[in-house]
C-alpha cells in the first residue's frame, strides 16, 4: 500500500504548444510556481494529447516540447520544488489509460462538453479517431496514475475532472471489494481506541445519513493521525466511510486557478490561433513595437478626443500591470483628453519590459545548456515513473494481474 496523502498533491499538465505567451504565464505558470511551495507538484508535458488532434502531422512537437519546458523554467518552476517530465517517457499513463478503458462506458465519453465543441472546432480534421474520443480517459488515467487529491483548472475543464472522479469511484466500486471487507473495517476501528472508534462511528453516521461533507473532512482529518492502524486499514475506514469498499484511487477535487484577466494585443483572450499575443519572451523591441500599434477606443480618433478606457484593449492590460496611481491617471486623462493613446501605452510597455527581464535572464541558463533541460526531465521522469508503479501495482493487484 502506497502512503501517499492525496490531499497534498498536485497534477497538471499543458500541451506542447510551443513558445509560450503572457495569457499562460498569468492564466497558468504564475499559479504552479505558488503551488509548488504548498503542494508535492507533477507537472507533466502532454505530448500524447497532442497527438490526439496532430497526429497527421507532428513534426513540431519535439521543439514545442523544449520550448515549452524552457518557459517553464523560465518563469519560476523549479525542478528543486516540483516534478516535470514528458507525459510519453511515462508509459504507465498508457497502461492505466488500457485498464480503465476496460470499465469505462462509451457514453460517457462522448457526453463530455468540449469533445463535441472541440469536432466544431477543427472540422478540417478528421478526429473520428479512437484516440480523440479516448482523450477525456487519458486525461483521467494522467491525473489517477499520481492520486492526485487536486487538479488546476479552468472553468471549463472542470467537466473533465468530474469524469475522473465517476471513473474513480466506478474502479474502486468494482475492485474495492476485498473479501470480508466489512469484517477488516470494523476490525481496524476497534484498533483506533474506544474515543476515536466513538467518534469515527457517529462520523460515519453524519456522512451517510446527512451528507454532510465536513463530517467526512474530519473523519479523514481523523484517520490521518490515527498510529495504531497500518495503511491498508487507513484505506479500508477512507471506504467505510463513503459506503463503498477500499479507496485504491482517490477521487481528485477541481482547484479552480484564477481566471486569467489577460486580454490579447486586440481586446479578445490572449491566444496564438488570434495572433494577438506578447511571447513570454520577446525582445523589448518587439514588445513596444506591439503594444504601440494596439487599438484604442474607437471613439477617439484626434489626441484632443475624450475617450472611454473600457472601451480600450489598452486599459484591460494597464488592469494587469498597473498600480492604483498609473491606473487613476490613465482613467483621468483619457476620459479628459489630458493624454494621449501612445503615453497611455509608455507605462505598460516599461511594466512588461520589466516583468520580463527575470524570465529572459532565467531562460538563457537553459538555452545554453540543452543538457541540464534534459537532465531536469530524465530526474522527473524517474520519480514520476516511482509514483506511478506504486499506483500500478495496487491496480494490476485489483483487476487480477498481480502474477507472482
């Protein structure tokens, strides 16, 4: 039995898309470098995702691999504090993908919202593959294989967790029912001593007949203390506790990120596809250059024209970058003509400038040392694949294939 505390550990992932842009660095990279202090992280590159869509054509994926995990470096990700490495060097994330692929019904793969919006968006592509359709259960295999108790997302990716969690709870439904299940539970809470076998009882009672969620935090904040049950029987009271049988993959909880408050060059979400994007890298050149030519309020065509900062893609970034003085002389000397567009943009051009010039410094090390990116995720790749055994053992025992 693997001793991990779910609760305190993390997974996320991005595909390789490439050098990456401001919209992932506030939306995404600014977050895992806060987690990795607070959490046990696994970062991981999603190569096999992007196959679920390129697979006609990936031969840029290798350099988007090495261009992304630079940026990551780049912006604070520590290999020290965190684990990274290419989701493809893991195959344990495949065989889990196969083995749960053996319970999990077809519908609902095909109910997930973003495979039908995904098939709108890229019509030009043929995604009437098994890969595409199979993407949701990957995804859930990624995030299983770690029993990750917390998963950063978006919003719109919350859909996705929720099918790990039904497929989690639909494995543990199926194999956690060790023989004589009820007997070793009930065997293990006369272990924890008459007050704490007292109070896991009227728990467990709460829980099942209320549904009440704090209950069930308490029971487990409960279990976690507890020295005198071995780990197993941690699991089997985790279990007991819900009603089911041993918890051999724990369900993961959504841990909504902060929505992104980047807007792109153009007003719209910062993204590639709209070429409306700052690189989380680009010269101070090519960043001025860009924010110079921004459009402005449509209103105000002369310098001696009032204008409207919300109705400005300039004043969305000034939003991000700005502090309240810069942010009251911007909203002040639109709206009165007291300046004009290009001084507007000459304070966020600096704070950009400025925010940047770490992430340059931090990205050269790496850009001159191609090894030690690789040595970072030959190292992630091995703990990675330490963690995953472990899960892969408990799960081969389960479904019959733990051969002696």
């Amino acid at each position: 039995m693997s001793s991990v505390d779910s609760q305190q550990r993390i997974l996320s992932g991005m595909r390789p898309t490439g050098k990456l842009h401001l919209g992932h660095y506030h939306g995404v990279l600014k977050n895992w470098v806060k987690l990795q202090h607070e959490f046990e992280c696994f970062f991981f590159v999603a190569d096999w995702h992007a196959l679920t869509t390129q697979y006609d054509d990936p031969s840029g994926i290798e350099q988007s691999v090495w261009d992304m995990v630079v940026d990551w470096l780049a912006a604070g990700v520590n290999p020290g504090s965190s684990t990274m490495f290419i989701q493809s060097q893991v195959p344990e994330h495949a065989e889990l993908h196969l083995l749960l692929s053996m319970i999990t019904p077809l519908g609902w793969l095909e109910r997930i919202p973003t495979y039908k919006d995904q098939q709108e968006k890229l019509r030009e592509k043929d995604l009437a593959t098994y890969g595409f359709l199979g993407y949701p259960l990957l995804q859930s295999a990624d995030i299983l294989l770690y029993r990750a108790g917390k998963v950063p997302v978006g919003a719109d990716q919350v859909s996705h967790v929720e099918i790990t969690r039904e497929i989690a709870r639909r494995f543990n439904h199926i194999y956690g029912r060790e023989p004589g299940f009820e007997d070793l539970a009930e065997a293990a809470i006369v272990k924890m001593g008459k007050k704490n076998a007292k109070l896991y009882r009227s728990l467990k009672k709460r829980y099942q007949e209320e549904g009440s969620t704090e209950a069930l935090e308490i029971a487990r904040a409960l279990l976690k203390e507890q020295q005198n049950i071995s780990l197993g029987d941690r699991e089997r009271l985790y279990g007991y506790i819900e009603g089911g049988g041993k918890v051999i993959l724990p369900e993961p909880q959504p841990l909504l990120t902060p929505e992104s408050k980047m807007p792109g060059l153009d007003g719209q979400k910062m993204s590639k596809s709209y070429n409306n994007y700052i690189g989380l890298r680009e010269d101070r050149d090519s960043v001025a250059q860009k924010v110079r030519t921004m459009q402005t309020d449509p209103q105000r065509v002369r310098r001696t024209d009032p204008g409207e900062p919300e109705k400005c893609p300039v004043w969305g970034m000034h939003k991000v970058y700005s502090d309240e003085a810069t942010c009251a002389w911007v909203q002040d000397g639109c709206r009165s003509a007291g300046i004009g567009c290009l001084e507007c943009k000459t304070p966020l051009i600096e704070a950009i400038v400025e925010e940047q010039k770490p992430l340059h410094e931090r990205a050269k090390e790496y850009e001159d040392n191609p090894d030690l990116v690789y040595s970072i995720l030959q190292e992630g790749r091995e703990h990675a694949r330490d963690a995953a055994r472990d899960t892969l053992e408990e799960v081969r025992e389960a479904m019959g294939l733990g051969y002696r």
